[in-house]
C-alpha cells in the first residue's frame, strides 16, 4: 500500500475499477489502482477517503444501472526511468561518432534515412536515422523530447511494450516519409520517434476519456492539444514537419491498435521479450547497415 493512502475498494473486477476511477478522476481525487491476486483495488489519501466515498455514492445514484464497457487497465502509479537510458543512447552514438575516425557527414551519409536509398531496399535506415543527429543542440532537444514523452509512454504501456511501440512510430514514420518524398530527402534524429512517443500518449488518453461519457467533447481535447505540440515543437524552421507529422499518426495507430487488442499492462516477461525485440531491431539494422557500407 503506498505510504499514507488507505484502501478504497477491493476485490473489484476491471470494469468497475475502471468506472470508479474515472469517476474519481473526474471529481480531482487523486488515487492509484492496484491488481492484486486476480482482483482490482483503489487506493486514496486517507484524508481523501471520505470526499471519494461520496463521489462513488453519487454516481451510483444517477446511474443505477451500469452500462458495461470494456476496461482498460490502468498500470501502477510507479516511476519508470527506462527513458532516461533511452536517451542515453543517441548521446553514446553522437559521442562515438565523435571520436571514430570517420566524420559525422560520412555516417548520416551511410545510415541517415536517405529516402531514395530506403525506397531502393536500404530499409535499415528507417532504423539508424534515429539514433544520429546533426549537431548538439539537434541532439539534446530529442533527448528532452524522450525524456518527457517516451517516461510517460513507458507508464502507459509498460517498459518493454512501451519502447518498442515508440520505436516502431519512428521507424514507420521514417519509411512512409521516404515513400513520400521518394527522392532528394534525407533525415536524422530521434524526433519522429519522440512525435510518435507523443502520438501513443495521446491515443491511450483518448480511449479513456472515450469511455467516459460526461461530455463529447472530452475525448478529443488530449488529440487536439498533441497536435497543438506538434504544430509548436516540430515546426522550427530546420524541423521535417511531414516526419513529425507521420511519426506522431503511426503512435496514434500503434496505440489505438494496443488498446483494441491488449487493453492492458502486460506482466514482464511479455515486456521484457518486447525491449529485446527493439534490442535486435536496432542491432540488427547498424550490422545490416555495415554490410552495406562495407
């Protein structure tokens, strides 16, 4: 039990914890829900115990009659620090790059996403891209970007699943910018994973608010302010709006797909299989990228 919470409920099926959470969600009563044996628990400040007591009697009484909806599983309120080594990892690549005796042209050169190159068969480029910058600056601003969205994508999915779904977005969105242009474009940079990082937060927050039914606008203000991010944060004027744009509809996708089919925080083992899947494609794809170049 989290220091100074007290149990709400217990020994609830995932329906009605869903339901009571968002009404408590609702009501601004901060809370946690918790999967314990094979049933679901809600915990709460205990100074907050009785105003969400009474915010559930409420509710029960307008609505007598539940409507059943599927529920999506809220994963533990925990802290997740996966995206700090994830972004850890361009600062390595730009680092090495760095002191190799080759020039960071020489590699955006060989493993940028050079859409021409993509289209003739280099697809591990889609891969690459994302972990070489143009300079510093380049470079920090995706680390601040990951940092930010990937943290909370990893709370929403799950540390494994998570990463893997936001490495997908950028890959995805690295090829069908390539398709796009077909020729005569090349990028770098983790952004168009960032922007798919945001697209995945956003598509979970839409499916939440989907099932709370307390309003039609409600679920499409998470969209409209990601898109707003997106207008701010990927529009500089040395920003690939089309990238970010891409990026951030393959998160939508990939999310809105995780929700239809999993609807849930999977357990470890199937999050730890998922990051050594990421772990394979992004090895995988400098060795393929080697060969090439070799």
């Amino acid at each position: 039990m989290p220091p100074g919470s007290a149990p709400l409920f217990a020994h609830l099926d995932a329906d009605r914890a869903h339901i009571y959470s968002l009404v408590l969600a609702s009501a601004g009563i901060p809370h946690s829900i918790h999967f314990i044996g094979s049933r679901w628990r809600i915990h709460v400040a205990t100074e907050r115990r009785a105003q969400a007591q009474r915010a559930i009697a409420l509710y029960l009484l307008e609505n007598p009659t539940e409507i059943k909806t599927p529920a999506i599983a809220y994963p533990p309120n925990v802290r997740s620090f996966s995206a700090v080594f994830a972004a850890a990892i361009p600062a390595i690549v730009h680092w090495a790059i760095g002191f190799s005796n080759f020039s960071q042209q020489a590699f955006i050169a060989s493993f940028g996403a050079d859409a021409r190159k993509i289209m003739d068969g280099e697809f591990y480029r889609c891969v690459t891209a994302l972990l070489l910058h143009g300079d510093g600056s380049h470079l920090l601003a995706n680390m601040a970007g990951m940092l930010l969205f990937g943290t909370y994508a990893a709370l929403l999915y799950g540390w494994g699943i998570g990463w893997l779904l936001i490495v997908l977005s950028g890959t995805f969105g690295n090829f069908l910018t390539a398709w796009w242009y077909g020729h005569s474009h090349m990028a770098v940079g983790a952004s168009t994973a960032v922007f798919g990082a945001l697209g995945l937060c956003a598509a979970m927050t839409f499916w939440r608010r989907r099932t709370d039914r307390n309003g039609r606008l409600r679920p499409w203000v998470p969209l409209a302010g990601a898109l707003a991010l997106v207008g701010w944060l990927g529009t500089s004027p040395r920003a690939d709006l089309l990238a970010h744009l891409l990026g951030f509809g393959c998160g939508l996708v990939l999310g809105s797909a995780h929700v239809r089919f999993m609807n849930r925080v999977v357990p470890w083992p199937y999050q730890a299989g998922a990051l050594a899947i990421v772990a394979a494609m992004v090895s995988g794809s400098w060795l393929w990228g080697l060969y090439y170049s070799a």
